[in-house]
C-alpha cells in the first residue's frame, strides 16, 4: 500500500512538472525565429505567408496555441516535424535506439571503472595509483566534453585509424523494429568512441563520490565493530562498508544518467551520432518548433520516470529507509 500511494504521489507530481515544463517548451518557439522560413523559403509574398499563419495557428494568443498543443499532447500528438512531414513523437521514437545505445554503453563504462577505482582510492588512499586516479579526476572533470571527443578521434581514428571516428555503424532490426548496433562488430566498433567520450564526464564525478562516502562509511562504528569481530578484509569493503556507500551513489547516478541524455547532444554532433541530440541540433537550425518542444517534453519526461525508479530502489539498497508517506 505504502508503494502505491507513492507512486500516486509520484504521479501527481509528475503531472504538475510535465505541465511545466512543456509551457517553458512551448513559450520559447517564438524565440526560435520564423517556422515558415524553413516551409516555404524566400520566394512567397508576406501575404501568402500571412494566411499560412493563420492556418496553421501562429497568429492565435499565446495561451489559445497553448491549450490547442496541450489537448493534442494529451491523446499522444506533440504535433508534426515541420522538415520530417512526420509526427513529431514518431521521429524521436526512431532516433531515440541510437541514444539509448550511447547512453547505456557510456553508463557502463563509467559504472565498472568508478567503483573499483572508488574503492581503492578509499582503501589504499595513499598509494600511488590512488593519488594518479584522483588526479587525472581532477583534470577529466575540467577538459569540455567535446574536446575529448576531438582527442579520442584524433588519436584513434586519424592518427591509429584503428576505430571509425562517425556513424552508427552496422545496425540490424529487431522484431520489434528497434534498430541497434549491439549484435554487429561494426556497429560495436562506431559505440566505442562515443561511450568513452560521454562517460569521461560522469567517470571523475563517480571515483571522487565513492571514494569520499566509502571512506566516511570505514570510520563508523558498524565498520569498526566487523573488523573486531575479525571478518576477513575483502567482506568488510565489499558487504559491510560499500552496500551502505550505494545508497548516495545510486541518489546521485540515477540523477546523472538522466543527464547523459543531455551531454549526447555534443558527443552525437562531434560523432555524427544519429541519435536525438543530434536531431535536436539539426532541429533547432531549421526552426522545426514541434519537433523542439516534443524532444523538450521527452527528454522531461525521462528524467521524472528516472527519478521515481531510484527513489524506488532506494529501498532495495536499504530497508530502513521508507518511502514518502510511510507510516511507523
């Protein structure tokens, strides 16, 4: 009961932030510049373009285009990609695999480098490899993401030529249509790239999270009292003390994987990427206002589904901790 009156709760919620976010969406095509110039180019008179807008709508007060947009938005249409001809919500949908596919192979290449290195800056703060991985923290977290980009294709693509340096690659459809690059070699080949690029800005953050919450979590009591008890060294690290430095971690990393979708905008430009942040760059240069605010709405939408799944492992990692509303 207890979970389901969250996740009401939880709904509500989400309904009052998507409400919001697609009016900030929506108020900022008229900052965009003139959607026509893209529909119809240079060559039609000012009166021609008059009546267009007031066929499509873009003449009506800001609140009637508004709730017009917000009744289509409620039966699942965000409008129709004025370069695409297509829905907009359709489009996205095609290119959403491709950022998927980034996003995941980023996440585990920054997951399965911090935690070991977290750990071990933790426990042997002092060595040398510790003081080399909090260093090179420092300066991952200070180098844009799009110069590290340039770098890895630099040295891998140009000067090795030993990875492709743009593209997707290699893709095949799945029964359900999903195109991925998961089952081709050359469709491994092109992720590899992109991935370490966007998990470079998510790797420092991670290393220095774990190593400070592991080294506040070996100075409890609980901890001290296991090593008492005369539990073997690797039980301590890996059970007692690093099981209660994920609950941050996961607060955090659930929050950050969201906003991976964002920094796939520059990774997808430098790489050719054909995913969503690409198209919304390209989008945006055309003036394409539905698909704007669609991807904006999207990508909102993301983040709130993001946020309800970690406060609901919250209780996986640790029982004591109850979800809002709970009781006793």
């Amino acid at each position: 009961m207890h979970i389901l009156a969250f996740l009401i709760r939880r709904l509500f919620q989400a309904v009052i932030v998507m409400l919001i976010i697609s009016i900030i969406g929506f108020s900022i095509q008229d900052q965009l510049g003139d959607p026509l110039r893209e529909l119809v180019g240079q060559s039609v008179s000012e009166a021609e373009r008059e009546a267009l807008r007031d066929r499509m709508g873009l003449n009506d007060p800001f609140w009637t285009q508004y709730l017009r947009f917000l009744g289509n938005a409620l039966g699942g249409d965000l409008g129709t990609s004025y370069f695409f001809k297509k829905p907009a919500l359709e489009v996205i949908l095609a290119k959403f695999p491709a950022t998927f596919e980034l996003v995941l192979g980023a996440t585990f290449l920054f997951v399965s480098a911090s935690i070991p290195g977290g750990i071990y800056c933790a426990i042997r703060p002092r060595a040398w490899l510790a003081r080399f991985i909090m260093a090179g923290s420092i300066i991952g977290l200070s180098i844009p993401i799009f110069l590290t980009a340039i770098f890895l294709i630099w040295i891998f693509a140009v000067e090795l030529g030993v990875m492709p340096s743009f593209g997707r690659g290699e893709t095949v459809t799945l029964p359900w249509g999903w195109r991925t690059g998961f089952l081709t070699r050359d469709g491994l080949l092109h992720l590899v790239l992109p991935s370490i690029s966007l998990a470079a800005i998510m790797l420092p953050l991670f290393i220095r999270l774990i190593r400070a919450e592991m080294i506040e979590t070996l100075s409890t009591e609980y901890v001290r009292f296991a090593w008492a008890k005369g539990l073997a060294a690797r039980r301590v690290w890996f059970v007692h003390a690093f099981r209660n430095t994920l609950l941050p971690v996961v607060t955090v990393g659930g929050l950050q994987i969201g906003t991976l979708i964002a920094y796939t905008i520059l990774t997808e430009t430098v790489f050719q990427w054909p995913g969503m942040g690409f198209m919304f760059l390209e989008a945006v240069k055309r003036v394409d206002t539905p698909l704007i605010i669609a991807y904006i709405i999207v990508v909102g939408m993301i983040f709130v589904i993001v946020n309800t799944i970690v406060d609901l492992v919250y209780t996986l990692i640790n029982p004591m901790v109850k979800l809002p509303g709970a009781q006793g």
